[in-house]
C-alpha cells in the first residue's frame, strides 16, 4: 500500500515546485457543481480569483471561463458569470460544456428562454449524448410551458441510457407505490428527470403527475400544469400571487382543497414551504400530504418487498464518477430510518429496514451512519 501511494505523492509534488520553478500559475481545481459537491460561499470566492489569475496569466479558454463562471454564480456574482458564459461560447459556439452552462444561465428569466433552447439545441447537435445538458434542456421546455417537448426530451435521456441504473432505480421507487392519480411534487434535477425519463421511456406509472417545486414559481410553467392536468386546477378564481414564493401557496391550496392524493418527496426543503413534516405521513421516498394512503406496516412492505434497492449498494458501479447519485441515496438511509420507528410497524419489519439502512450508510461511507447501527443494535437487542 504506501509502495503504490509514495509513487503518486512524488509525483504531486514534483509538479508543485515545477510550477514554482518556471514560474507558472497550476491550474485551479475545477468547480464542482452543487448536486456534486456544494461548497461553502467563500470557497466560491476563491475559485473565482484563483481562475482569473489563471485567465489573466494564460489567457481566455472555454473551459477556464465556464469554471470562472460556475464559481462566480455559485458566489453569487451572477451578472459576472453570465459574461463568462458568453464569452466562453463566443470562443468555442460548439463547446458543450460552455453552451450547456451559459444556456443554464440565460433560462433562469423568462426572457432568456428562446436563446437558452436556441443554445442548448446547438449542443444536443454536437453532443446529442451529453447528459447534463439534455437534462438543461427538458427543464428549459418545463420553464417554457412545453411539457410535451420537455417529456420527448427525457424520453431521450431513457432511450440512450443516459441514466443509470441507481438513478432508475430510485426513480422506480418513487413512483411505484403511489396511488393512482397522485401527484408528486419532486426538488431538483434527480428527482425531476428520473421519474419523467421512466414515464417517457418507459410509460410507467404515467398517471402520476410529477410537479417541480422550483418551477411552481413560473407562472408559465404553472398555467401549463393546469392546462394538462384538469384535476389541478383551483376552485373558484384563484391565482397565486406572483413572487418567489408562489410555490408554497399553490401546494397549499393542493393540500386544503384534497382535489388529489398530494405527496412531496424527502428531497423538498419543508421549511421553504412552511409545513410541517410530522403532520405527514411517510411512505417510503415521499411524505403524503393529502389523501388516503398506506398504514406504517403497508409502508414498510413496500420498501422491503417492492422498492429496487440492489443498485445503491452494487460495487460494480463506478460511483466515483457520480458523487450526486450518492448524495440522492442518503434519501433511502432517511427513509429507512425513519419508517422504523413508527408504530404499528412489526419489530421483525424495524430491524429489516435498518438492516437495509445501515447497509446503504457503510456502503457509502454516510454521515447517518453511526446512528443508524446504534438504532440497528437496539432492535436486535429487542
């Protein structure tokens, strides 16, 4: 072991003092994105000035700008990315990685969204296999109002095995023991795209309507929900008031009116909504906000005997190559955990779903890790 790590720390610093001794500025680490590995702000910071000294002393490359560019929005400095974005595509047009950022960029504002897709199509055409940007892509056409074209792209993301299988199985899990007509009101791109990449690929579970709490805050996106999906459509004349938190008050009136079996997945922040998590019930990978649904025993059957749990604990995938579908696994320790300490769940059931839980949490190396093998040797010690 130190025979094989000697080699490699040698060489790192013989990089090191190369770069002092010809007086070169290294390269800076690349900026990771948030579902990979979020930062702390000044972290951001510094990225950004390490990357423009590299600029500065190296001059303008795409890459070099989209990682400025990334550190700087993530900084919050969002008028000085959106620069480097540009410049970055002025540089190389047919740059993936530079179109698929600075159309990231522009389709955050309504009036942004014609040349984001005007983009984002150009790199589907130089890299129709890039999957982060075909991701950009179907949430550009959600933000447009155009669920049909955003549900052909994520049948695209399916058809070409863009995902993986972890990430397919977890999308499996949420929609599977559902009931029918639910609507399931999802978080970021993992849980958006999955689930809408099975129902186009596979069409699974398609009487589910999966609803992006972000996008709720586009009125766009909001109208065109109400216009394919009847049943979501509020009583009387209501309409949200538009501001960024229009999103609380439409899910809220979905819960008052209980028009549909409402459930909200463990990934959505429940204090940006304003509700509260206990007076919920869990199921598995969503909560049930509204409608009749499965007692803690049934809960607990679902994800034992139905859910695909295989895949977050397969060796043959190469995870260090996909920190995010990691961090969306934490979401089955949570579930797990949490189903197994209801009541009205069997004992032999609580330990089964910690067993799986603790499982899940060594594999990955968790933070939860610890505490769930002490709830584990309680259980079995019971």
């Amino acid at each position: 072991m130190e025979k094989a790590v000697l080699p490699r720390a040698l060489g790192a610093c013989l990089i090191i003092l190369a770069c002092f001794a010809t007086g070169a500025l290294c390269q800076p680490k690349p900026v990771p994105r948030l579902v990979d590995q979020p930062l702390d702000q000044a972290s951001y910071v510094t990225l950004a000035r390490e990357w423009q000294d590299y600029i500065d002393k190296h001059g303008e490359t795409a890459d070099a700008l989209v990682n400025l560019g990334m550190a700087q929005n993530y900084s919050g400095a969002h008028d000085a990315a959106r620069l480097a974005g540009k410049r970055a595509v002025e540089l190389e047009p047919d740059n993936p990685r530079a179109l698929n950022f600075y159309a990231g960029l522009l389709s955050t504002s309504e009036e942004g969204l014609a040349e984001a897709l005007r983009l984002l199509e150009r790199c589907r055409s130089v890299a129709p296999d890039y999957g982060n940007a075909l991701a950009t892509l179907a949430a550009t056409h959600l933000k447009s109002g155009q669920l049909q074209k955003a549900a052909d792209v994520s049948k695209t993301i399916f058809d070409r095995r863009i995902m993986s299988r972890p990430l397919m199985d977890y999308a499996y899990n949420m929609l599977i023991g559902l009931p029918k007509g639910a609507v399931l009101v999802v978080n970021g791109d993992n849980d958006t795209f999955s689930p809408l990449a099975l129902q186009a690929g596979m069409d699974l579970r398609t009487d589910v309507i999966v609803v992006n709490r972000h996008l709720l805050n586009m009125p766009v996106y909001y109208d065109s929900l109400l216009r394919e999906h009847a049943v979501l459509r509020p009583a009387g004349m209501w309409k949200p008031e538009a501001s960024l938190n229009a999103s609380r008050s439409i899910i809220e009136r979905w819960i008052t009116e209980k028009k549909v079996p409402l459930y909200i997945s463990s990934t959505v922040d429940m204090n940006n909504l304003g509700l509260d998590p206990k007076t919920m019930n869990i199921e598995g990978l969503s909560l049930r906000a509204s409608g009749k649904g499965l007692t803690p025993e049934e809960a607990a059957r679902l994800v034992l005997e139905r859910y695909r749990l295989d895949s977050a604990t397969d060796w043959d995938f190469a995870w260090d190559l996909a920190p995010d579908v990691s961090t969306v696994l934490y979401n089955y320790v949570a579930c797990l955990a949490q189903l197994s300490q209801l009541d009205g769940v069997p004992d032999d059931l609580k330990c089964k779903l910690l067993g799986k839980a603790a499982a899940i949490a060594k594999f990955h190396d968790l933070s939860t890790r610890a505490h769930v093998e002490i709830l584990l040797k309680k259980c079995e010690k019971e």
